[in-house]
C-alpha cells in the first residue's frame, strides 16, 4: 500500500458535507467511489483534516488514503481531479510515508467567511457568501476582531451538543477585509483548531456587534462567561470555507 | 398603465436564457408570472434590452412593462427582487415615458466574458467562467484586441443561421484583464450592437489566437473575409455576461 496525501476543493452546495453518511451526497463517498474504482474494485478509504457541513466549501481540505498501486503523482492527481463530479477539484497530490494522518497531525487550520452586504443580494454569490442585509459598523467589527487573539476556552463559541471536551483554543488571526466594490466581507480565522460550528458563531457574533446590538468591547465578557447563548446567531454555512490546513513540516508556509 | 424600467441580474445557469419559450424554466416567464399576480392577474409582458441564451449570465439586463397600477420605486424593487426566485435580483426600478422602449432604444452594450486559466478548474467557477486548459500567450491577446475596435462588417463573427441582414456594428471598448491571483481573464467589450452568438465567437478567436493557432494578426483578415469559417470557435455560454445597457439619455454613463 502507498499512502497519497491530497489537497482538494469543493463546492458544498450540492453536497451534504464532507463525511460519508447513509442518506445524501458527500464528497467523502464521492472520492472513495472513485478510488475504489481506480483500485479495481479494492475498497478505498479517505482521511479528511475534518468534517465540513453541508454547504459549507473547502478550498484547501486535506485528505490521505492508501492505494493498492504506485502512480506518478500528475498521472493519480489528474485521474482524481477529472473523474471527480465537477464540484471536486484535485489540487495537488503527494506521496506520503504512513506515519501521516490528515486528521491527527492538523497543526494549524485557516478559515474563510464571506458576507454579501450589498442591495440587492447578488444572484451570483447566494451559495457562495452569507448574506447580510442590516447596517454595518465595519469599525467596530475591527475594533472587536483583537479580543478573539490567544488562548482561550471558546465554550461559548461552540454549537451546544458538541462531544468536544476540551474547547480551549488559539486563535493566531482574526481578520476583516472588504472588497473593491464594498459589497463584500471576507473574515479569516487562522488557528490550532476550531470547535463545532464555532467559525460561524464567531461571524454570527461579530455581525451582531457591527450592527450594534452588542457591545464592541463585549467578546471578553462572553469567553469568560462560557454559555454558547451569551454569543450571536450562527451564521449561514454558504459563507463558509475551509481555506488552509498545515501539518508539523509545513506549518511555516 | 405605468411605465417602470428596471435593471436587473440573473444567474444565467438554471435559465434556458432571457426569453420566454414553450418548454424551459426563462427569466422572462418568472418575471413575468411574478408580475402578474402582483397586477391581480392582469397579465403583464416584459420587454428585454435583448435575449441571451441559456447559461449567460446578467449583471445588468435592462427590462422595461406596463403596470396598472403606480407604485413606490422602492417599493416596487423590492418587491420584485424579493418575490423572484433567488437567482433573479432586481437592483434598481424608475418610472419611465410610454416613448421608452428597452430594445429598441439602446445606444450601447457592454459584455463582460470570463475564462477559468488555473489548473485544475476551480469549482466555484463551473457555471460562472469558460475553462481553458490550453498554454496562452496574453501578450498575442493584448496585441490583437485593437484590431477588433471600430466599425466592420462582423459577418465572420456571427452565428450562422442569423436572421439579421445588416452585420456592421462598432465596437468602442475591447480589453482584457487578468486578475491577481493569475487565474482568470475578463474580457470586456463595448459596443452598439453585437450579433448572434458574436462575443463568444470573438473570445474563441482570441483564445486561439493566444494559443498560437491563429496568427497575431489575423482578425483584419478574418473580418474582411466575411465567412464564418475564418475565426476561432464559439466560446461556452457560462463566461458570458450582460454587463450594462445605454439609452440616449444615459449612453456617457
């Protein structure tokens, strides 16, 4: 067996996440039908950095498997990318030793969150930005965004029902840009690892502070106080992709 | 009966174009329905700047109806971009004379086409960019858009099986752009009239004029030669986009 690590994007809109489940199309039985196909039939399975949700996108998810036969990484990354549905794009594919796990191995994690704050909603962004039709103080969204840096134990940041024990988390980037047209935000989360739904939770709050319905100095407050109903609404999973995953090698890309 | 034009957008991917047809879902027919139970079942026609086909996308077609009834503006807009489906939006509505006609007074069109150049394709841009995987020189691009300007007989760069008699247009505007990432081009050109099928014929012209097939210099010829047969092929329908439509009054917008 030869152990292939994979960088993969995807489009969630037609999927229902990332992981294989009974009922609904995932990009997990998507590429494991292939590869399966690929191996003549030998049952393969694939590793992610992480479940996504439904709808929600990757552009640099993770993957390992093992592959019954040696292939030229071009040769193994083209037949993935191209046989895929057109919603899954191969990046790129390398050889791995078995000592790699996607999964277990996740040093750091970066996410991206876009909002469409323009009038009218565009037709072209509705599966692929959160939409957010409400006065916004960009201001105090930049002014709050330093209070998620370090350390913490982000309990009320996460969806209630997580199995998660441990929710202490280091956020090393918490960021805000708007694009040419102003009618677009795009936040980045870049860290050690993030708890259930808690990227969207972490926009759902900021939104909520730049509307001015909660304090711009309110986040500490609502770590401290570790109740997932202290915290804004989650927001929608189309704004949503899993941008980055670095490993111990490569965390300083 | 009042008046109302209204620039509006449409996700072209699940249209079978503009114009309404016995069978296919159309942007026409959904405005058109929508409308008409908003005059009570009075049936209301909309008129278009001019149709597109199934997969090209507007940024901002321009429609012109009747309503019995006046309404706000704003009220109007929202109602419309709210109560069509979600891949229709209604940006902007004014009352206008009964002397306004959205076809038949357009002074100039802008088309925007867009072209996927990354490898692999990406999959957020399936519907939304032409792929092409094949090397390009943009510079054998940049040196052949000027010859496109000014007022040709474009018979080389229409559709066969065109009903139009008279195939001379001006063209004011032909530029391309690559964004930052060095990923996709926009080709936008600028015009008072294109024929059938004519922007996606041009870009095919292009592309394989910077694939090297064409030479650098040949869209004098091809034009002058009148013949189909002469330029490149006709580029996909989902890079294509109705970008902005001139009347008299507003054509130096």
């Amino acid at each position: 067996m030869v152990r292939y690590k994979a960088i993969i994007a995807y489009d969630g809109t037609n999927f229902s996440g990332f992981q294989r489940q009974p009922n609904g199309r995932t990009v997990q039985a998507e590429l494991e039908a292939l590869l399966t196909r690929m191996a003549d039939g030998q049952p393969i399975m694939i590793h992610g950095s992480g479940r996504t949700d439904a709808g929600v996108h990757a552009l640099g998810q993770v993957i390992h498997f093992d592959f019954p036969y040696e292939r030229s990484l071009e040769r193994m990354r083209y037949a993935l990318d191209t046989q895929s549905p057109e919603d899954i794009a191969v990046s790129s594919v390398e050889q791995v030793t078995e000592a790699f796990h996607a999964r277990y191995l996740v040093v750091e994690k970066t996410y991206q969150f876009k909002v469409d704050i323009g009038k009218p909603r565009s037709p072209f962004r509705r599966h692929y930005a959160s939409y957010y039709p409400y006065p916004l103080d960009l201001e105090r969204i930049r002014q709050a965004l330093p209070d998620l840096l370090g350390t913490h134990d982000f309990t009320s940041f996460c969806a209630s029902g997580s199995s998660v024990d441990d929710k202490v988390r280091t956020i090393h980037e918490a960021s805000m840009v708007v694009n040419e047209a102003g009618d677009q935000l795009t936040f980045t989360f870049r860290g050690d690892g993030f708890l259930y739904k808690m990227i969207r939770i972490l926009v759902g709050t900021l939104l909520k502070i730049g509307n001015g319905r909660l304090a711009v100095d309110s986040i500490p407050g609502i770590i401290a106080g570790k109740d997932r109903n202290l915290a804004g609404p989650t927001a929608h999973p189309e704004g949503l992709y899993l941008a980055k995953v670095c490993y111990e090698a490569d965390a300083d890309n």
